[in-house]
C-alpha cells in the first residue's frame, strides 16, 4: 500500500474512522445517561413519597419504616434497606440481614444535603453495578431520626446499553465497510489510470512515441489521458521533423562538400596545367563554400530564436535598396534556371527601422523557395506598396503551390512540405522570426499546382513620435 492509497487511508480513511469511533462513544454516553437518568428519576420519585409517609410517625420511625417496607409494591424492582440514626441498616427488604459493612456514600452525602437526598451508582461487593438513593427523615427540629435507601441493579440497563452501543457499532462497522469498499473502487478507478499514464510516460520519454493510453474515463483523468497522447503524437511529428531535418541538412552539407573534394583532388593532380579549368573549380569551391556558410548560419539563426538570444542591429532602413539588392543576387540563378522575375520598384518609400542584413536574409529565403517551387519558365512576381502605416512585400509565384493540409505547418521548425526539394526545413520558421522582431507579419497563401504568395509587413518609422514613447529619434 503506497501512494494515493497510502495517502487516502490516513487522511481520509483513518478521519473517518476516528470521527465515527467519536460519534459511538458520544452515542454511548448519551444512551447511558438516558438509562441511568430515567432510574435515577425512578428513585426520586419513590422517595418523594417518603415526605408524607413520616409526616406523623409519632416518634417510632423504626416501626414506621418496617411497615413501609413491607408494604412496597415494587421490591422486586428495587431494594430497600432501613437505616438508624446511628447509620446502621436494620431493616432489608430482601428478607436477609442487612449487611452493615457495603460502604454507602449515598448515606453520607445525605446528611450532609440541604435536601436530605443523594445518589450513587458503582459496583457492591459482589461485583454488581447498582443506583443507590437514600433519603434522609428528619424530626421536628431537623435532626436526623433515620433513613430510607433505595438500590436497584444496574445490570439490566447496561446490558441494553451494550446492546444498543453493539447495534451502533455494527451500523459503524458496515458504514467504513461500504465506505472502503467504495472507496476502494474509487482509488482504482484513479490509480489504475495513473499509472498506465506514469508507464506511457515512461516509454515516451525513451523514444516510443508510438506508445498511447486506453481512455477509461470521461473526465479529468480522461481529458489527461487525451492530453499526453496528443503530446506523444506531437513529440512523434516533431521527431520525425527533426530526423527529416537531419537528414536534410545532412545531404544539404554533403554535396557542396563532394563538390569542394572532387575539385580541390582535381587541382592536387600532377600536371594539372589548365588555367580555366583551375579558375571554374576555385570559383565552384568558393560558391559551393559560401553555400556552406549559409547552411551553418541558417542552423545557427535557428538555434539562437530557440534560445531566445537572436540580436538585431536596428537602423533606419532603405527597404526599396536591400529588396533590389536581394533580387539582383536571384537573377543570374533564374535566369540560369530558365525562370522570370518580375519587379517594378516604386520610386520612394518611406524609411523602416530594421536589421540590414537580416531583412535581406528575408527577401532572400522567400525569393529562393519560390525559384526552387517553380518549374522551368515559371514567373515570380514582386510588388512593394506603402500602404496606411506598414511597407507591404509581395513575393508570388506561379509554382506547385502547397496543400491546405500542410500550409498552416510550414512555418514550424523543421517541417517540409516537399520532401523532394532541397532545403532544411527551417528557413521559413527564421524568417518568420526575423519578421516578427521586426514587428512585422509573414503571412502565406498557397493553392496546390497553382501558387503561392508571401507577403511580408513591416511597419514604417513614426515620424512624429510623442514626447514619452521609447522610440528613440534616428538621425539623418
């Protein structure tokens, strides 16, 4: 027995318990004073009567009280003994001599009463538990002449005390029984669940993600249950993603690397003379290198928004020059790849605050996976508008376009569309950062074997700042 039954038995359990061996013994006292009370009131009201009986005893007291006692109705009820001034029992109604060594506390107290009337209940020295009550018979001048004592056995009254206590404790009894055995019923119905969660966990921490829990129940532990296997199917995709980004990337840093090999081996060979071929290898090496360098700096963009330590270099910002500038890189590629790209640059915008070099890695990644999604002949249109207080890029493409079930995951870290295409999977997920530190939107819209569009908001410097924003003033 350990955990939640542990747990359940000794503070809910063991209260119980106690609450209920409270209530039996409050009960106890309560039937016992019942008892005892309702005989002690018997006693009272016999010797109440005792007033008239000695009102005229014409001084015989001893007379007087023999006579009473042989006339009591009820001596097989009760028994009643005779006592002299002098505190010796002369008189039993039992028929037997008084025994004068029983101690009578009841006697003592008597005298010593304003009303000449005490009780006691205690076991004789026969081992009885008896009520005894003794009325004391004063003269004239309020000096005691003798007494009257009443004693009746107790052993009746207890015996349907014990047996009312037994029906109560019974009762108890059957309560925590069907108290445990429901709650017993519970605690499984919670423990069970539980540790099926806590062996689940287990496995999915140890890479089996295909591990589920059977939902039992349709509450809280059922909506925890729903809860870990959603995180166990989302720990199998993330998984997968990051193997598939592994992957990616590893294939992505393998082929420029075969290409730097084959042509730096080339150029090591004896006798290699030609001039044109060296400078075609140096510049593939050096193109493939900087391809490398790319690979490296995007993995290291991502690893920094992961940890949260990506650093802009905020300036004023002319977004028409670094958007010309990325486009003016593409083209050569394009035109290389028998591909169009169509941009009319509007003769002035107004200024950004921004990241130079980041917001062209931006123009860059989006103007890339359009060319890359695009088949031969296939145009890329590029728009720049200044619209109310933002600068709005559009980037469209005419190429296979993405499908709505994987269009609202393709900026997730590592997730790719396309398995086919090369790429990491994680140049969108940066983008989208680099955007959004910029205050800025990356919003995309694709329709399968039709297209997609990129646009991309960035909102322009206030020119008129008020007097407490934070937003310093930038120099011309």
């Amino acid at each position: 027995m350990k955990g939640l039954t542990k747990r359940w038995v000794f503070n809910t359990f063991a209260v119980i318990l106690m609450i209920l061996c409270v209530l039996i013994i409050a009960f106890a006292l309560v039937v016992q004073n019942f008892y005892y009370n309702g005989i002690r009131q018997t006693l009272s009201g016999r010797s109440s009567e005792l007033v008239n009986i000695f009102s005229d005893y014409d001084d015989s007291f001893t007379d007087t009280a023999r006579e009473y006692v042989e006339n009591f109705p009820d001596k097989e009820l009760m028994e009643l003994m005779v006592i002299n001034k002098d505190g010796e029992a002369v008189i039993n109604s039992t028929g037997f001599t008084p025994d004068n060594d029983q101690q009578m506390p009841d006697y003592d107290e008597a005298l010593g009463n304003n009303d000449h009337s005490a009780d006691w209940h205690g076991k004789i020295s026969s081992g009885e538990n008896v009520m005894a009550l003794t009325r004391v018979i004063t003269d004239g001048n309020n000096k005691p002449v003798g007494a009257i004592r009443y004693l009746v056995s107790l052993e009746e009254a207890d015996r349907k005390i014990f047996i009312a206590i037994s029906l109560v404790c019974l009762v108890g009894i059957l309560i925590m029984f069907f108290i445990f055995i429901s709650s017993t019923y519970f605690l499984r119905s919670i423990v069970r669940p539980v540790r099926e969660i806590s062996d689940t966990a287990k496995k999915i921490a140890q890479g089996d993600f295909n591990a589920r829990i059977d939902k039992f129940y349709d509450d809280e532990i059922g909506d925890l249950c729903d809860t870990i296997n959603y995180m166990a199917g989302e720990l199998g995709t993330a998984d997968k993603m990051k193997n598939d980004f592994i992957s990616s990337v590893s294939h992505e840093l393998r082929t420029p690397l075969t290409a730097i090999k084959g042509w730096a081996e080339t150029m090591q060979m004896d006798g290699f003379q030609d001039k044109k071929t060296l400078e075609k290898g140096m510049g593939i090496i050096i193109k493939e290198t900087e391809r490398l360098g790319g690979i490296v700096e995007e993995v290291l963009d991502f690893s920094r928004i992961q940890q949260d330590r990506m650093i802009l270099i905020m300036d004023k910002v002319d977004i028409l020059a670094e958007l010309d500038e990325s486009i003016y890189m593409q083209k050569e590629r394009a035109a290389k790849e028998n591909k169009h790209i169509v941009y009319e640059a509007p003769e002035m915008l107004p200024p950004i605050i921004g990241d130079t070099n980041r917001l062209r890695q931006v123009f860059i990644n989006i103007i890339d996976n359009a060319l890359k999604y695009s088949s031969s002949d296939g145009v890329v249109n590029i728009t720049v508008e200044h619209v109310a207080d933002n600068i709005i890029i559009t980037i469209a493409d005419n190429g296979c376009g993405i499908s709505a079930e994987d269009l609202p995951k393709v900026k997730q870290k590592f997730y790719k569309a396309n398995q086919t295409v090369r790429g990491s999977g994680i140049g969108l997920a940066v983008a989208d950062e680099i955007v959004r530190l910029h205050n800025g939107e990356l919003e995309i819209d694709s329709t399968e074997n039709v297209g997609t569009t990129v646009t991309i908001t960035i909102p322009i410097i206030d020119e008129k700042p008020p007097e407490d924003s934070d937003v310093p003033e930038m120099e011309s």
